[in-house]
C-alpha cells in the first residue's frame, strides 16, 4: 500500500500502512513483516534506489513475492551506528563481519546490510547499504532463543567474505545513515502503529468484559478502581494514536520525521504496554490464561518500549534536535 504506484505497489503512503498495521493488531494479530520488508526497505529504497534497483527490488516487493530484512544492529555497536565493524570492500563488495537481532532474517529472500566502507577524518565509519540475496555463499544464520514466541523470529547473521555486485549499491558509498533514517522513521511509526492497535485489542478486552462481569449484581466497570485506570489508558492511547497520524503524514510530506516518529513510537510503547496491564488486571487471575490471550501481549508490547531505539534515546534526540540543549553523551 505504501510503495510507488509505478512499481506496482498502492501509492498510499506510510498514512495507509499505519491504518493497516493498527487494524491488524486490534484484530490481534500484528504483523511485523510489515514494519521490515515494506517498511523500512521499501520506503527507503523508494526514496534512494535509482530506477533499475526499483524495478529489480520494489516491484516484487510490492507484488508480494519478495521480503527484504534489514540489517544493521551488532552486539558491540549499540545505538551508535559510527561506530559498525562489518566491513565491506570494493571491486565487487565483499562483506565481513556479523549482524545481531535481524528480524525474520530466516523468511526473507534479501537483507539489506549496512556496511563499513571507509573511515572519515574523525574516524567514525562510513557506511553504505548493499542488498544481498539471502542464499549467497558465506551467509550463516543463528536464530537467537527469545522468551515469547512471535511468527517473526530474530537471528544473529554471520558474513563471510559474503559478494555483492556493485549495482547492488544503494545512493552510494558512505551514504548508509541518510539512507538508513529514511527508513528507520517509518520503523518507528509502524512500530507506534501495531503498539496502538494491540493497545485497541486490549482495551476492548478490558472494557467488554467490565461491562459484564458482575460482583454482587453489580459491574465490576461500575467502581471507579476499575474504570478509572482503563479511562487513563484510553487517554494515553488516544494521544499515542494522534502522534503516530501525525508522523505518518510527516513522513508522507516529505519533511524531517525523526521528531514526530520518535515522539509517536515512545507514546504508543508505553500507551500499549499501560493498556495490556491494565486489561489483565481487570480480569484478575484469568488474566494470565491462553483463554483471554492478553499475557502472551504483555511481554510483546513491552519490546518496544526498547527496541529499536531506547527511551533514554529518543529522550536525548528530543532534547538535543527538538529542544536545543546541549549534547549529552
């Protein structure tokens, strides 16, 4: 839905994928797919591949025959992507090195790498994105053990001296962060929008069954103990949804996004996570049961409190970009 009109996709934008990605959610199943492969790779595909990688990447893409993950993250780099250690060297590229926490890494046909192509003055790495096909020779995957269980497994990527034909190049050499961004926004909008649909799913589960339980002939949703807290996460999630509309249009204007996103994605985490609990609490013990399925989305939401980007993170972005206050790290 968000992927150009002339390569097949709907032209809708990120606005469109943030309706879909919440209704999906409410509905109780979230799609994280959609976040990685049209998301974050196609949107920046869109906005940076020249014309003949679109045809090649983005019209199967849009077609639903193609799934691209990105990779990006490593154990050692954290949140400062300066400072990537898999390289990639020129003629042909050849990529070394390793990736961690590569979302359905296993259920893609390419990976989008960002890789060390240089060193500036300063030393900080220069880093340009390669689409590589996932079944070339010198990829090894490791699927990492994760205490809840969603369709989308994540996996630590092993490159060995892994090729990569130079037309595989995305916007060119040491143009990986500005390309990156441009799909890591929309990360983080999607991101805002599945939380704020399972928030949905949640509520609806809370406020149903407040309306029909009844102690000594009375609902449970009739005393302000119960309606209350559910009263303040609908108003928290209300706000988290705005945010995330207001992003997603950002986004779709062409202007920076990075305020907005990281806003929408810090309102919608806690805003989701405030929902599940609270949803629990109000169906007490059976709360916990595969029955009412609630718990299992509890340790879900709480992800992206986070991932991908922490709280102390986006805290330090607004302060800095939003507010002008000196850097603090």
């Amino acid at each position: 839905m968000n992927l150009p009109e002339e390569y097949g996709g709907g032209g809708m934008g990120l606005s469109a994928m943030n309706v879909v990605a919440e209704e999906a959610a409410a509905a109780g199943c979230p799609q994280i797919m959609l976040m990685i492969s049209p998301g974050i790779v196609g949107s920046l595909l869109a906005r940076h591949a020249t014309h003949e990688q679109k045809q090649q990447w983005l019209a199967p893409m849009a077609a639903g025959t193609l799934k691209i993950a990105f990779a990006i993250t490593e154990p050692d780099a954290s949140s400062n992507s300066h400072q990537l250690t898999t390289t990639a060297r020129r003629d042909k590229y050849y990529i070394s090195g390793q990736k961690t926490f590569i979302t359905a890494a296993d259920r893609a046909d390419a990976l989008l790498v960002v890789a060390r192509t240089g060193t500036d003055s300063r030393g900080r790495a220069q880093l340009s994105p390669l689409l590589v096909d996932r079944d070339t020779l010198g990829i090894d995957m490791h699927r990492i053990p994760m205490t809840f269980e969603i369709t989308d497994k994540s996996f630590t990527v092993f490159f060995d001296n892994v090729a990569a034909p130079a037309d595989r190049l995305v916007l060119g050499e040491g143009n990986g962060l500005r390309v990156a961004f441009d799909g890591m926004n929309p990360e983080r909008v999607i991101i805002a929008a599945i939380c704020n649909g399972v928030g949905r799913y949640a509520l609806d589960k809370a406020v149903t069954y407040a309306r029909e339980r009844q102690v000594r002939q009375v609902p449970i949703g009739a005393h302000q103990g119960v309606a209350h807290p559910l009263a303040e996460a609908k108003i928290a999630l209300e706000s988290a949804r705005l945010m995330t509309r207001h992003a997603a249009e950002s986004y779709d204007a062409g202007t920076d996004a990075g305020e907005a996103s990281n806003m929408a994605k810090f309102l919608a985490a806690d805003a989701a996570i405030r929902c599940v609990d609270q949803a629990i609490e109000v169906h007490g013990g059976s709360g916990f049961t595969r029955e009412v399925a609630l718990a299992s989305m509890y340790e879900f939401v709480r992800l992206f409190k986070t991932v991908p980007i922490t709280r102390e993170m986006i805290l330090n972005h607004i302060a800095r970009h939003s507010l002008g206050l000196p850097k603090s790290y």
